[in-house]
C-alpha cells in the first residue's frame, strides 16, 4: 500500500470532487472548504464522492462517521487516520 503525503492526499481528493462538480475546476479549495456548500455537492453526491474517496485510497470510512465530515480537512483527517504506517 503506497504512503500518501497530506499534499499527495489533498490533491487526489480535490481531483475527486472536481469530478463530481466540474464547473469548480479553477476553484480553490482548501482544508477549511465546507465540501457540501462550498462545492455544491448535495448529500447524495457527498456519500458518492466518500465512497470514490475509500476506493480511491483502499480505505473504509464507517457509514456512522461519514455525517460529521464536513470540510475537506475532516475528509483528509478520516482518510489519513485509516491509511497503514508502511
């Protein structure tokens, strides 16, 4: 399983939701973007887009977590927490 840096993980994860909105692609995101109402993104598209996110990186976020994400932050933090040491 590959290390990913904070940067390499923000920069995936931005490339994710830029698929999900497209129009937001010269947008800046940061970690204190709110993903739902700073990307558009509705709930259903943000269960989608967590579940790009955990096939992306070979992780499981528990579906009881997945309702406190709100910021990209957060969303690196789950992701980071759940990746290996190695």
């Amino acid at each position: 399983m590959k290390k990913y840096s904070r940067d390499e993980l923000r920069e995936k994860t931005i490339r994710l939701i830029h698929n999900f909105v497209p129009e937001l692609e010269n947008a800046e995101l940061t970690e204190e973007s709110v993903i739902n109402t700073d990307t558009a993104i509705d709930s259903l598209s943000m269960i989608m887009l967590i579940t790009k996110v955990e096939s992306s990186f070979d992780v499981r976020i528990p579906k009881d977590e997945w309702y406190t994400i709100n910021t990209l932050g957060e969303l690196l933090d789950k992701v980071e927490a759940l990746l290996p040491d190695a």
